[in-house]
C-alpha cells in the first residue's frame, strides 16, 4: 500500500464513504503525491501515455499559425498573449514559440499554468533557451485579464468526474473500505447539479447503465472567461458530443486509467502512479460557454483541423529537401489520420467578443451543428 492509498483509506475510515469524484481528485491532484502532483509525473516515451506534441513538433506550429490567424482576424492587437494550460512536458509551448519566432507576429506574453512545481522545472529545462518569453504561474487567478488565446491539450480529459449508475432509481459511486480494501458503493446523488445535467442534455439512462457526469468543466469555463477580456479559447481533446457519449451503445461510459503505455481498466490499482481519464462531452463546453457569452466557431476531429492548416505545407517546408521527409510524414500521420489521434481528438474554439469570426483550421470541416 502507498502513501497515496493509504491517505485516502485513512481519511475514509474517519470521514465515510466518499464520492468517486473526491477519490479521482485525490489519485491525481493530491499535492506531492497524485499523478499530476508529484515529480514522478512522466508523459511521452518514459511515461504512461503520449500527447500530439510528442509525435512531431508540425503539431505545436499548426497552433501556432492558428493563433497567429486570430491576431490577425483581431485586428493585430498589439497587446495579444497566449496562456497555454496544463502545458505538460512543454513541447506545443516550444514548437508554437519556435514557430512563431519565424513570423511577422510575437505575442506579448506566454503564459504557462502550471500547478505541479516539479513539472515546471521540467519544462524550464526544455525551455532554457526561449525561456525569457515565458511566464509561469501556478493558478488562472495569478494570470489577471488578457485579450488574445488561450490554448489546452488534453486538459479536461482530467477533471475529476462523478459516476452514476442506473438502477431501480439513479445512484452515485462511492469509494469505502473494506478490510483495507478499497470498494465501490452505491448510494444516492451527492448534488441535484447532476439530475440537472441529465435534464439539461436530454440524457435517458436504461437500468445497468454506468456513465460519467464531468461537472468540472462548467467552473473551468468560467475561470476562463474571467481573464479573457477578448479572444479565442482553443480546446484539444478527446471526447464526442452528448448524443454520442450517452448512446445505449456506450453504457458503461469511458472511464480508464492508463499505466506505463497500457490500458487498465481498474482505477483503484497503482493509485497515484497511473493517469486517469475520461472523454469530454464537448456538448457543454460548448452550451456552458454559451451561457457566458462565449461563441462557439468551430468544432472538428484534430486531422480535419490540422489539413485545413496547411499541415502538408509545414512538413514541406521543413523537410522537402531532407533525406528523412518520407520518415517525418510518416511521423504525422499518427496526427491525422482515421483510427489515430487525429480521429479520437477533437478540437473546439470559442471566441470572446464582436462579431462572428471564421477561422482556417474549420474550412475544409466544421461540425458545430453536432453539439
């Protein structure tokens, strides 16, 4: 038993049962000692599972040239800074800045939430040599008002979620213990906010049917309305509208945990030491951000998103007279086509502000009517 594992068996025993959501919080975010909170916390080759801006830097300059295209469709704001969420190991933060190095536009800030400080010395290290270009804060509160993007890559993918299961009546999972043990229990809704979803979406459960309900994106987009006076939210992730993730088909949601490349599905094992995740239901993000004022442009899978970049041009550019273009092709593909991440990953934009504002990155595919 960790220390982790420990911790929460502890605080079980004094408190009662606690709700899966409090459980997923504790296994990744507790403050030395959660996946996402502790300096084992590994992503790419030597960790549990890749992200696009390690397959091939062509990711981190496509969003660079799409933020470039928003200053621009701005009207070249001289104050437009980029705040880049969750930046993990800092690669899209230094392929968008090597990127953009080479353009007519250089934000007037970037800015890196970053709650772990031991992954952020990580990304100091990565980031030695533009480094000066670069600010790090540890909360959205901490980064005040800007006007430009703000940008995420599998961010909400983590929030911790809470789980229901349909019976006779609708019922949460709960964690207890027993025999020092960690096992699930059912009982009733920790908060009406969960009915309310359910009604909000149009969401009909058949008895057996298990699902995830993530309420935390709902805060998140309010956080980030708060600092964003004008400009665009870029959203990356995997996940599928409401009327896909609730389908009969998907009934027993899309909880896993993901443990040194491999897929488990028991969330309870390697407590603090495995990721776990969920899809997004990109639905609210878009009705929540809505609710805010936050105008939806585009939503699209990310291989759609990055053609309509010009994604072939970049890797022209770069490699055409390369003796490894052929291989380096062959490393993006990983990023656009059917059956990889550029089918599972979605990416959805937001705008803040006057107006209605089309974007490159949709042009060949925008599926905002699906949400």
């Amino acid at each position: 038993m960790n220390p982790l594992e420990q911790k929460i068996i502890e605080r079980i025993e004094k408190q009662g049962p606690i709700i899966f959501e409090t459980f997923m919080e504790m296994a990744l975010y507790e403050p030395g000692l959660g996946y996402y909170a502790s300096e084992r916390t590994e992503i790419g080759k030597a960790g549990d599972f890749y992200t696009s801006p390690h397959l091939h830097p062509a990711f981190g300059a496509m969003i660079g040239r799409q933020i470039e295209e928003m200053w621009k469709v701005m009207k070249k704001p001289s104050e437009f800074s980029v705040v880049e969420i969750g930046a993990g190991a800092g690669y899209m933060c230094k392929d968008i800045l090597d990127y953009l190095g080479k353009r007519s536009f250089s934000p007037l800030a970037y800015i890196i939430v970053e709650t772990n400080p031991f992954m952020k010395h990580k990304q100091e290290r990565l980031l030695e040599g533009i480094s000066d270009k670069v600010k790090w804060v540890s909360s959205l509160k901490d980064v005040g008002t800007i006007k430009g993007s703000i940008v995420s890559n599998e961010l909400l993918d983590a929030f911790p979620v809470h789980i229901i299961e349909m019976e006779d009546e609708l019922r949460e999972i709960y964690v207890a213990v027993d025999h020092k043990t960690l096992i699930e229990i059912k009982k009733d809704l920790s908060t009406d906010a969960i009915a309310d979803y359910l009604k909000e979406f149009s969401i009909e459960l058949t008895e057996g049917y298990r699902t995830e309900i993530n309420l935390r994106i709902r805060d998140w987009l309010n956080s980030v309305d708060n600092i964003l006076s004008e400009g665009f939210i870029l959203t990356i992730d995997y996940g599928y509208p409401a009327w896909d993730y609730y389908s009969d088909y998907r009934d027993r949601g899309t909880l896993l945990s993901y443990y040194r490349h491999q897929v488990v599905e028991d969330p309870y094992q390697n407590i603090g030491e495995q990721d776990i995740t969920t899809h997004v239901n990109f639905s609210s993000v878009k009705r929540w951000g809505e609710t805010l004022g936050l105008k939806t442009i585009g939503f699209c899978q990310q291989g759609a998103f990055l053609i309509a970049l010009g994604i072939d041009e970049i890797m022209k550019e770069l490699y055409e007279n390369s003796p490894d273009y052929l291989f380096e092709v062959a490393r993006i593909k990983r990023l656009i086509l059917p059956g990889t991440m550029g089918e599972t990953h979605k990416v959805i934009v937001q705008y803040k502000g006057k107006g209605y504002l089309e974007l490159r990155g949709f042009s060949i595919k925008n599926q905002v009517d699906k949400l």
